[in-house]
C-alpha cells in the first residue's frame, strides 16, 4: 500500500511524534486577507480527523510555523494539539525544544513540511515528507512525498501511514465499526 524500503518501514514504526508545518501543509499555502487586514485559513477536516486519531494511538502531534495566526491556534486547541509553535522561521530551536520536552530524539519524529523553510528539521528527523506540491528542492530531501496536495489531505495520508505501519489503523477503524 505504501511504497517504503524496510529500513523507512523500520523507521515509521519507531515514530513517536509528527511535526507539523502549517501553510501549505495543513492549509493549501494561499493567504485570505479581508479589508482590515484579518487573516483566513482553510483546514481539511479529514487531516484533523487523522491528526486526532493519530494522537489516540500514542503518538503526539506538534506545529511549526514560520507565521502567527489565531486561526492555527483555535485549530489547534480543537484538535487537542498542545505543542504549538508559531512565529519561527528558524524552525530549529522548537525543534529542539519540543524534542527535550518529549524526550525524544530525531530518529522517533517525522516531519512534513512544503518549502525550504522546512529544510533544517526535514534534514534532522527520522521520516521526512514532502507534500504533493512542494517545493522541487523540498522534494529532494524527503523520505517520501503524499499523493495528496497541502492542506487537501495531506496530513491525513501520513497519519494513516504511520497507523497502518505501527499496525494501530485496524484497532482506530474497528471503534467505527
């Protein structure tokens, strides 16, 4: 179903966390202004299906974005996603943070992200994914790339990967069954 080498294999079910970029990942990557300046974004509902039932099955879900939006903090705390953190270009030090808060080390965290800004942690973690439509440059470093573009379903795709590979899928469905 999916196409990984076993050592990626390996990896995935060693995963404890996913880090999350917010635009072009869990939004489309378009910026909605009205005429006073407030900002819209538009979440999948599927990828907040899937980070929430990602989260039940033990692995946690954190954010880095390189913007500040009350948007992304609303989402956020309706998903019960703790480990916010927004307004850092330089993704590295909540990286880090967010790491020793967990007590974890790269090699358990899997990172998706859609342009270079994401290239210091994608380089750092265990499982790194490109969006559909990310940057080519971005594209190159990835571990693997989702069929779906950002902020399409996206996030849902490696949700249900990393359930799926740690054998927790069958175990989520069977509560909607």
């Amino acid at each position: 179903m999916f196409d990984l080498n076993p050592q990626l294999l390996s990896i995935v079910k060693q995963l404890r966390l996913l880090i999350l970029d917010v635009d072009g990942v869990l939004t489309d990557g378009r910026l909605f202004f009205d005429d006073n300046g407030k900002e819209y974004k538009c979440f999948h509902a599927r990828d907040g299906h899937g980070i929430k039932l990602l989260r039940q099955t033990g692995v946690e879900v954190a954010v880095i974005s390189g913007r500040k939006s009350n948007s992304v903090t609303l989402r956020m705390q309706g998903l019960g996603v703790e480990l916010v953190y927004q307004g850092h270009e330089n993704k590295r030090a909540a990286f880090a943070e967010i790491l020793q808060r967990l007590a974890l080390t790269p090699e358990q965290v899997a990172y998706i992200g859609d342009d270079i800004l994401d290239l210091p942690v994608m380089r750092q973690v265990g499982f790194a994914v490109a969006v559909q439509d990310a940057n080519f440059a971005l594209k190159n470093y990835a571990h693997w790339q989702t069929q779906a573009a950002g902020g399409l379903g996206a996030v849902r795709e490696v949700c249900d990967l990393i359930m799926q590979v740690q054998g927790s899928f069958d175990g989520v469905l069977q509560t909607y069954l």
